[in-house]
C-alpha cells in the first residue's frame, strides 16, 4: 500500500487526486493533506476518505475534531507521516516553500505546482538529488514527455513539442480581448482547473510557464522546445526523436491520468480514467500566433537568459492575475505588466532559495500596475 499526502486537498489538483486514489483503494492510502484558507470543505473531505491528518498552513481557525489530527507545521506532519509520496497540488508561488519541505522529508514529489519549477530552475533539481527526492512531473504536458523521454530514452529525443489548447480566446480578435471579463477568462474549453492556471490558459501565461518548466524538467535548450496549438487536449505533448520520428502521448483531457501515473509510481493496476473514445474525434494541430500571444516568446527569452529571469515572468504574472481578478487592471494589461517587469534589469545571480524569495519581494516592490 502506497501512503500519499495531498497538498492542496480543496483544489481543482486535490480533488482530482483524491477521486483518482478512490478508484484505487487498494493500492494507494491518502495519510495527510494540507488546505490553507477553505478549512471548513478539507474537513468534510478528510472525514468522507478517511483522511486521518491535515495540516493548515494559514490562521484559519478550526473547529474541535476527534477524528482528524490537526497539524500547523507542514514540515513537522510530513517528518512524522512518512509518507511514500507527496502530490504538491497548491497553487502559486507560495508552493515552491512547500516542495522544499517536501524534498526535505519525502522520498517522492509528484509535483504539479509549476512555479517551484519555473522559480526554483536547476536549484530546485540540484536541491533534490542532495536530499534523495524524486521528482515526477504531474502537469499533463510534463507527465506526457517524462513518459515519451522513458520510452524511447533520453539519447534518442531531440526535441519537445508542447502542446496548447490555445485557451477559450484562441480566436478571438485583438479588439476582443480588450474588455474580456474575470468570469470569461475562467471558462476553460477543455479543462476544468483553479482560477489562476484558468486565467493564464487564457492569455497562454500558462504555455509560456510550461515552456520554462520542460526547460528546467528535461534539460533541453529553448530552441529544442516547440510549442503547437492542438485544441482538443488529447494529445498531451509529443517528442521529435533523432531518426525524425514523432511520439505524441494521448488521453482524455482529465488530470486523474498524471496524478495518479505520480501517486502509483508508473505502476497502474488498472485504468485511472475513462478509456479514449474515437467517435466523433478530430484532432487538429496549428502553429501559435506568437504576436497575437507574445506571452509564450517572453518565456522563451527567460529560458535564454536564465538567472533571475524565469522568477520575474512567473512573479509578475502572479501579480498583474490578481490585479485582473480584482478588476484593477484589464485582460490585456496581464502581459504588458509582465513585459515591463522583463524590461527591467535582472542581472542578480541564484544560487539560494533565499535568493528567488528575494527577487520575487523586488519584484512586488517594482512591478507598476
Ligand atoms: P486551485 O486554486 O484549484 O487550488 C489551490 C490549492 O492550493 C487549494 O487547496 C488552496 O487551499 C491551496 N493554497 C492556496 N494558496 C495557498 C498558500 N498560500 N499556501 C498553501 N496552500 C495554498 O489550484 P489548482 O488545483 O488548479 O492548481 C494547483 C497547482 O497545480 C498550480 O500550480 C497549477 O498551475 C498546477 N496545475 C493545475 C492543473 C489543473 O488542472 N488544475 C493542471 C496542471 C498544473 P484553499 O482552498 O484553502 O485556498
Ligand atoms: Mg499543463
């Protein structure tokens, strides 16, 4: 039986994740989760699958429960539960704290918060080998290539194709996108996911984070990075092999496929979801409109320069996201946000996780809305 905690529990990722270790009950036993604000909903879930251990990691009060050990420290839970694997389901750059602790304590990190990648870069993996601590990529994208790169072996890929659904206003016109609304840009096509990731699938910040996760994942450089429109999302991303051969990997577009391939260890004793029907499925693959969606080249300049580089595009986009939801700034102010940020100067060296937390408090300090 594999012991699993679930950061994130009340999350689009945690949720997902416990209805994928449901279908596997007799493989995977979730021993601890964490929630920050929505403490209320994480309790009634812990309860209904028998979740014996939450941590919270905000001041939300919580009220008296005999059946469920309240934690405060996430590092203090993790040391104590000892579990297997560690799915990092939280959302923002506040989780790259989190995967730190997980690489301190836990064998496994099935790791679906991209900004631990995008901002902890090559730290991040160097920091994993040092404390003995898998990482297995758990954003589709990633998921698909870790599977590609396993089986056809990392000598012989020579490249990545990423691919983008395009988000809801793939073709929508410039004009458009001028007055388009939180509640629009929510309303993914085809995945139901978090506010944040929903937002940024939209303005394709999404793609351009991913671009600069596969960098830092797979080690590749950004001219061995393609990203290609595919609206469907049934195929997850492909690998261009040294023979000029192309591997794409396919499954509906559920997240209980990836999670569950992290939780299980690669080893499915059955199916994690629904099986890929081919009735009725057309699948479409078209090059990106880089000007209309400059956000995917800004990331492919950060994955060039490097450095503090990668943490300002994420920072800055975090930023100018809630400043959208809020309703201070419009749909088409994300990315100038995010390009006046870029057009600074960050020419600082990393080489701590101090020094990301560092650059990301400059970056609040300087970004102008
Ligand atoms: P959600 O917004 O749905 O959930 C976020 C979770 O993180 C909630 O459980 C929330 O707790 C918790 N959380 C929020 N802020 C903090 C904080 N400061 N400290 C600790 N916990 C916090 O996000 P998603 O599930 O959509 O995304 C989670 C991560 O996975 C993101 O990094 C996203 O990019 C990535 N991802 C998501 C995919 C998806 O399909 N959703 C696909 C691929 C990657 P509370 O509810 O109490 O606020
Ligand atoms: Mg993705």
């Amino acid at each position: 039986m594999t012991e699993a905690v679930i950061l994130g529990l009340t999350g689009s990722i945690g949720q997902t994740a416990v209805r994928g270790c449901k279908s596997f009950k007799d493989n995977i036993h979730i021993c601890g989760a964490s929630v920050h604000s929505r403490v209320e909903q994480a309790l009634s879930v812990c309860l209904e699958n028998n979740i014996p251990n939450l941590c919270i990691t905000s001041d939300a009060p919580c009220p008296e429960t005999d059946k469920i050990r309240i934690w405060r420290n996430l590092k203090e839970m993790l040391l104590s539960l000892k579990a297997d694997v560690v799915l990092n389901g939280i959302s923002g750059s506040e989780g790259l704290k989190a995967s730190v602790t997980v690489m301190e304590t836990s064998p496994v990190l099935a790791l679906a918060n991209k900004e631990s990648v995008v901002m902890g870069g090559s730290l991040l993996f160097s920091y994993a080998r040092e404390h003995n601590c898998k990482i297995i990529p758990v954003d589709s994208e990633h998921s698909a290539i870790d599977e590609l790169i396993l089986t056809q072996g990392r000598e012989n890929v020579s490249s990545l194709v990423i691919t983008a659904s395009g988000g809801p206003f793939r073709n929508s016109k410039p004009e458009e996108l001028e007055n388009i609304t939180a509640a629009q840009a929510v309303k993914h096509p085809t995945w139901n996911m978090g506010p944040k990731i929903s937002i940024d699938s939209a303005t394709l910040a999404n793609k351009g984070l991913e671009v600069i996760e596969a960098h830092y994942l797979f080690n590749f450089p950004a001219d061995k990075i393609e990203v290609v429109i595919h609206p469907q999302s049934v195929v997850h991303s492909m690998v261009r092999t040294t023979s000029g051969q192309v591997y794409a990997q396919m499954s509906p577009p559920d997240m209980v496929f990836p999670i569950m391939r992290a939780l299980l260890l690669y080893k499915f004793p059955h199916e994690a979801g629904k099986a890929l029907d081919f009735t009725n499925l057309n699948l479409s693959f078209s090059a990106l409109d880089s000007e209309r969606f400059p956000f995917v080249s800004d990331a492919f300049e950060c994955v060039r320069l490097e450095g503090a580089y990668p943490t300002v595009y994420n920072t800055a986009n975090e930023i100018a996201v809630d400043a959208f939801i809020r309703g201070k700034i419009k749909f088409t102010q994300i990315r100038s946000v995010v390009r006046k940020a870029l057009d600074l100067s960050w020419s600082e060296k990393i080489s701590s996780f101090d020094d990301i937390y560092e650059i990301q408090a400059k970056v609040k300090r300087q970004v102008v809305l």
